[in-house]
C-alpha cells in the first residue's frame, strides 16, 4: 500500500542552499516548507532519514523503453520499476526502439495510452526526427513533448532512420521554431563506415576490434558538423552520451560564441574501461563504445569541470539473444546496457573516489535533466513549491550487484558481481512512498508530464 507522508526530515538534506539538516513538509504532492531538523515531527507519516542523504528525485532523460511494438526488450512497467528501484522519480522517454517509433502525434498518443497505467514513476517523452517527417514536428510540440532526437547514424532499428546532416540542417529552423532541444547521436556516418571497414578483417570477439571500428573522431566530426547548424539556425542542441572528450574544445567554444549546447555523459563510460573488456563480453557493447582508461579520466575532469553538464543511463535493453553471447561477437550484438536502476550508484561510486559530494550528484542527475526536458519549474530540486519528489539513500554503504535483483526486463548487464556504493533506501514520489525495504508499494501512481509553458 503505497504510504502518504507529511514530511521527510535527515541531517544531510540536498537543498539549493547546499547539504544541511532540515524537515522538508508535504502537501498535496508538494513540499510546502523547508524548516530547521531541530523541529522534531514524529507519527507514521513522517520519515526520518538521520544520516543518510536526502535527495531530489532522480530525473533521468535518456532511458528506451521498447512498448509498443518491442515489450519483450522492455516495458513501462518494468522499467518504470526499476527506477523506482533506483530513486528515479521522473524518466523521459526516447523515440526509438519501440513500433512505431514516435515521429507522429498518433504514436505518442498511443505511448502515452499504454504508459499512462503502468507508470510507477513520472513519465515524458522525445520526438523523433527522421526524414520525411518535418510535417509533424509542429504537432508533437504542440502535444507535449520535451524536444526532439535524431541519429546521425544508423540506429539499428529500421523504423527510425538516420538524418544525413543536410537533412537536418534543412529543418533545424523547424525544430529551433518550436523553442525545444534537439538531442543528437552524434557520429559521422561516412567515418563510422570506413572504420567499420578497415576493422572487418579482425577478430570479432576481441573488444579491441569493436573500438576501432567506432574511433572518437567520429564523434569529433559528427558534434561539430551540428554545431554548424546550431550556429547557422539559433538551434537548441544537446549531445547526448558523450564517450571522448575530443569534441570538447569544439562545444565550449560554441558556448563561447552564445550557441545553446549542452552535453550528457553516461555510468558506463565513467565506470568501465576498455582494457578491462574480456574477448567476447559482449554485455560491455554499447554506442559509441566504452574507451580507454584516459578517456574516462578526461571524461570526469569534464564533468566536474562542467564542461559535461548532466548524466543519463542510456538504458538500452534487449533480450539476451540479441547480445550474441554464446558466440561472443561484438560487431553483430546489440549495442546497448540495462543501467536504470544502477544510476545513482554507479556515478556515486566513482564520484566519491574524486571527492564529489551528494549536492554535484544532484545536480546532475536531478536539477539539471529537469532543465533540459523543460520540467525545472517543478522537479529536480528541494525546496518549496517544487514536487516532493525525494530518494534516500546511504553514502557510506555498498552493494552487490545482483542481476536477479534487477527490475528491468532482462537482468544481463556488465555491473554483475561488481560492488557499488550508494544504496537506494525510499523512493518518494509526489509525497507518496512508492519504494521502500527493497520493493515496490502500492500500485502505478506515475503521471504523463510536460515541458512547462
């Protein structure tokens, strides 16, 4: 029976004003007052966390769920239990991987009909842009949607086809008319297909191979060529799942010159690293490729540095055939990693090691996703006014990771056996206490949202 609370009260409260004691107080869904810890509320409608850190909800913006047309890869049932499971209070969904994909009205409408019961979290949704669908860009804003997407490459999934940069420079006035981002895949098809080439002839089980037939100057060219259109159209971009850091230099000096660009990295390319990946570990693949030890370095630098402005899971689950593990090939296995529920974990893990606290963590994984989906009015942050929309979870204590324990479809995921810090204690979602003792309470109670006007 999903718990409906009147506060939530701890000594590590992530507030704007920074990690401190407070009693965060509830109504109707909202927090309403931020008070001194030293009031001591108490009944059974009121968690006390002590030590354990109080955060804002987590907000994750790049997470696939494959229903309709693809639910055996995933569902939003299972998926939106497993961010509760994660302290994920809001996800947005992309627009590939499920049939049809959602370049039109109709397909979101029919989403949003089947995620709308099933939710156990707050739920949103991308765009697609493919060629021959600039007539409906104009609808989906109208109808809701946080932004758009578009892949550079060659998505996998038949149904969401690449945009040639010609293409999308045609109708990046469209999309920049509609006040939404765009988010990108950024790869250079034409460099991603010499590479491809080049490696053919190698040993398909070795990771190695895998790497070179998707270097880093191919997403190098590929964030620079949509930058170009940024610059020539006033266009919103956001790069998503950043593995290199050579298309830094480029992004900062477009946000030197006034271009609205952001840029997203991903848990596993700051947690894993290619000289780690045994020869035929196929749940290691995804796009573009997990790099070398430097790379990760540099890719934590950045984010600190805030150069990187945000994480997002990148969760890309499929069933376990599609990850050819018997045969252990990377070139044909599905590029993608189950991830949800091991966010906050997985960064906290390697962020601690640099001495980031819990507040930095919050800020990239709540307050500012909420900002790029359009949904900061209400969600990503602790304060009054704001969604009480909360997860508490402990610093100090680790985890196994279980694949069994996992929520999502299919539990194959490179994290299996590894330990992890930061383990997700309550998940409250609109006031409500929808996760808590390792499993889910009550019943759906997520809702559609909204980029506010």
């Amino acid at each position: 029976m999903t718990r409906a609370l009147e506060a939530v009260k701890g000594q590590r409260v992530v507030t704007p004003e920074g990690v401190r004691p407070a009693t965060l107080w509830v109504e109707a869904g909202q927090i309403v007052a931020s008070e001194d810890y030293r009031r001591q509320p108490s009944g059974p409608a009121v968690i006390d966390a002590e030590d354990r850190v109080v955060s804002p909800g987590l907000v994750d913006t790049h997470v696939h769920i494959s229903e309709p047309g693809r639910t055996e890869w995933e569902g939003f049932d299972t998926a939106t239990r497993a961010a509760a499971a994660g302290g994920i209070t809001t996800l947005v969904d992309m627009p590939l991987n499920s049939i049809p994909a959602t370049t039109t009205v109709e397909a979101l409408e029919a989403k949003r009909g089947l995620a709308a019961p099933k939710s156990w979290v707050d739920i949103g949704f991308w765009g697609g842009v493919v060629p021959g669908n600039e007539a409906d860009i104009a609808g989906l804003a109208e109808a809701g949607v946080c932004g758009f997407k578009a892949l550079l490459v060659d998505s996998g999934a038949g149904e969401f086809e690449a945009m040639p940069i010609e293409t999308l420079r045609a109708v990046a006035p469209k999309i920049a008319a509609t006040g939404l981002p765009l988010l990108v895949h950024a790869e250079d098809p034409q460099l991603i297909a010499a590479a491809g080439e080049a490696a053919a002839e190698g040993d398909r089980r070795s990771y190695a191979t895998y790497l070179a037939s998707r270097p880093p100057g191919a997403e190098r060219a590929a964030v620079e060529a949509v930058l170009e259109v940024a610059g020539e159209t006033g266009l919103r971009v956001h790069i998503v799942h950043l593995a290199t850091d050579e298309a830094l230099p480029s992004i900062a000096q477009a946000r030197a010159a006034g271009l609205p660009v952001s840029v997203e990295t991903c848990p596993h390319y700051l947690t894993f690293v290619a000289e780690e990946i045994e020869d035929g570990a196929t749940q290691f693949k995804c796009v573009p490729p997990i790099r070398a030890w430097a790379e990760r370095e540099r890719l934590w630098e950045a984010l600190i540095g805030g150069e990187i402005d945000l994480v997002a899971s990148d969760h890309c689950p499929s069933p376990p055939s599609l990850k050819k593990q018997e045969e252990g090939d990377f070139i044909a296995a599905w590029g993608g990693i189950s991830s949800l529920q091991l966010l906050l974990p997985a960064v906290w893990t390697e962020a601690e090691r640099r001495n980031v606290g819990p507040g930095r963590l919050a800020r990239w994984l709540a307050e500012t996703p909420a900002e790029l989906a359009g949904l900061s009015a209400h969600k990503g942050r602790l304060t009054p006014g704001w969604d009480a929309d909360i997860v508490i979870w402990d610093s100090a204590s680790s985890l196994v990771v279980n694949p069994a324990r996992l929520e999502h479809r299919h539990q194959l995921t490179p994290y299996a056996d590894r330990r992890l810090f930061g383990v997700v204690e309550a998940t409250i979602l609109g006031g409500d206490l929808i996760y808590a003792e390792g499993r889910s309470l009550g019943k759906p109670s997520g809702t559609l949202v909204s980029p506010s006007p």
